[in-house]
C-alpha cells in the first residue's frame, strides 16, 4: 500500500508562542535550544529553562546586515561577496503584563514594589520596604518555608520576591537572572529583592510556609535567602543597565509543522513603549487595550560547530508525510 505523502504548502498558523530565558550576564553565556531534542515540546510545557510568555502578535524580524561585493582588478569588478556587518532587529507586542514581559519591553532595571515599612519616605521605586523575613532550609522551587509568624504576613493572592540581602557588591546582581549591575556600593539591604526575578504569586499558606503558583525562575531558594511582600512593578526610561534575554518564537502550523526562530542574545533596543488599540475599532466606548511593545537588538554568538558569528537560527519541522 503507498504511503500517503502530501505536497507541503506554505505553513498557515495563526499566532505567534514566545518563550525566553535567562542569559548568564557574567560569563556571556545564552540559552540553546535544540530542535533535534526539544523541538516537538508541549506548547504548556517549554523545556527548562524556558518560561512561557504565551500567545503574542505583531512579530516583525528585520535583517540590517549589510553584504558587500569584493571589488578587485582594474577597472574594478565584483570578485566575491562579503559580509560587512552583522546586525538584526525584532519587534513584538505582548499580549499579557507580567513581570517579564514588563522587563523585556524596558531598557533598563525592572523593579519590584516592595511592600513599605510604616511611616516610610515616599520614593517614585518604592519607599522603604517593610522587613523581610527568613526563608527555612528544605524550601523548594514552589514551597517556600517560614516560620508561623513570618507565614501570616502574607494572603493567597499575594505576591513574593524570594532573594537574598544585599551586603555591599557591585557588578551583576540578581540570582539567577541579572536584575541589576551596580556599579558602586549601595546602602539599601533591599535592593536585590528590589530587582530580582525570583518572585512568584502566593497559592496557599500554611503554618509552615507559602505554597506557589509557580516556581521560583531560580529554583530552590539559597542559604541566607529571605521573602518580601511585592505590591507590584515599576521601571525606568534611562539608566545603563539593559536586560538580556535568550528567546525562542515557534508559529505552529496547521498541518502539524513548526517554525522556530532561536534568539540566543537579545537586548531592548527602546524605552519602554505601549501600543493602544481602541476594542471596538474606532474607540466609540473609549475602551482600549494596551499592549506592551518589544523592539530588541540581537546581539551574535558564536556557533561551536564551525566558529560562524551568528544573529539567529531559523529551524523548520515538517508536518508528518510531508515532502521535503
């Protein structure tokens, strides 16, 4: 009996999955994604350490790299080409406001409203924070354990930035994504918790500690690690630090294929910007919905296979039966 193959048309999809991860700022190393091992995830369920930012629009991929012909010989004639400059650029807008997808459409810190301490000076990132309390040894990704005092602090529903104090450092600091990179000695012991993005929302507590809706981006928390209330975010147009992120956008087709477009470096190449879209299509309510705007740089790696400098990888999974 012949096989049922099928001529392949070009791919239909409907909307386009986004998904990032941590780029280790000290050392410079991205995340990697392989298509050969990883490529046929569940949409839900990204491989570690790729979190889900869901269903997104307006992706847009510019190349800005210049080739140039090799002129030789007199007069003058094109010998070869050459790749003179090595540039991308990619925008997207997010269909959610979380943490992360605050942090990715800034370019610089994003910070965590810490819960004020009474009677604290006003501050346009957040007065004085309240204390912070121990988190007990054996705490996991999504169980963090406190003592009952320290537990009853906080309500389902809450939410909790999990890092801990800061003692003085300056570079990269954030565990274990870069929230910061200080540059001179601060004197706020918040100021980690103030950037990191080891926060999560609170599911449950108990007498022992708070149950998580999710886990915690940088796993069980460390020794000497402490919680703090978060009451929300804020970030900044300026600043020098900018975010740096490993993404991967998959558009799923309607015969079982994907295309994936693997990011290993990008950074915000704008402040921070919203696209406004009236919901009735010529804002006759006044209801619009506002949806953050992502323009970033992509930065080159170099591909251990060959020594390449390379910007992105563009991969293809055929659907089942199809020609190729």
């Amino acid at each position: 009996m012949a096989a049922n193959w099928f001529s392949a048309p070009a791919p239909v999809t409907r909307r386009v999955r986004g998904y990032f991860a941590p780029v280790n700022r000290a050392s410079q190393t991205p995340q990697v994604f392989d298509p050969s091992e990883q490529g046929r995830f569940a949409l839900d369920a990204p491989p570690a350490p790729w979190i889900d930012l869901g269903w997104m629009q307006g992706l847009t991929r510019k190349s800005v790299s210049k080739i140039s012909p090799l002129l030789t010989g007199i007069p003058a004639s094109p010998q070869e080409q050459i790749r003179q400059t090595l540039q991308a650029h990619l925008a997207v807008q997010f269909l959610s406001w979380t943490k992360l997808t605050m942090a990715l459409a800034t370019g610089s810190q994003h910070m965590n409203v810490l819960a004020p301490a009474s009677g604290a000076t006003p501050a346009a990132t957040g007065a004085q924070a309240s204390s912070a309390v121990a988190v007990e040894s054996g705490s996991s990704a999504s169980m963090i354990l406190l003592s009952s005092t320290d537990a009853a602090q906080f309500s389902p529903g809450s939410i909790v930035a999990v890092d801990v104090d800061y003692t003085g450092q300056t570079g990269f600091v954030g565990s274990p994504v870069s929230g910061a990179y200080v540059r001179q000695a601060l004197t706020d012991v918040d100021y980690v918790r103030r950037v990191t993005f080891n926060v999560a929302l609170v599911a449950e507590v108990t007498s022992s500690g708070l149950a998580l809706a999710s886990s915690l981006i940088g796993g069980a928390p460390a020794a000497n690690t402490k919680a703090q209330l978060v009451t929300g975010f804020v970030d900044r147009e300026g600043g020098c630090f900018s975010q740096e992120w490993s993404a991967l956008f998959l558009m799923a087709g309607s015969q079982g294929e994907r295309i994936f477009y693997h990011y290993p470096r990008l950074q915000p190449m704008a402040g921070a910007e919203e696209a406004v879209t009236p919901l009735d299509g010529k804002n006759k309510n006044g209801q619009s919905r506002v949806q953050l705007v992502g323009q970033f740089l992509a930065l080159p790696v170099t591909d251990p296979l060959d020594g390449e400098r390379v910007v992105c990888y563009r991969s293809f999974l055929p659907a089942l039966n199809a020609l190729v």
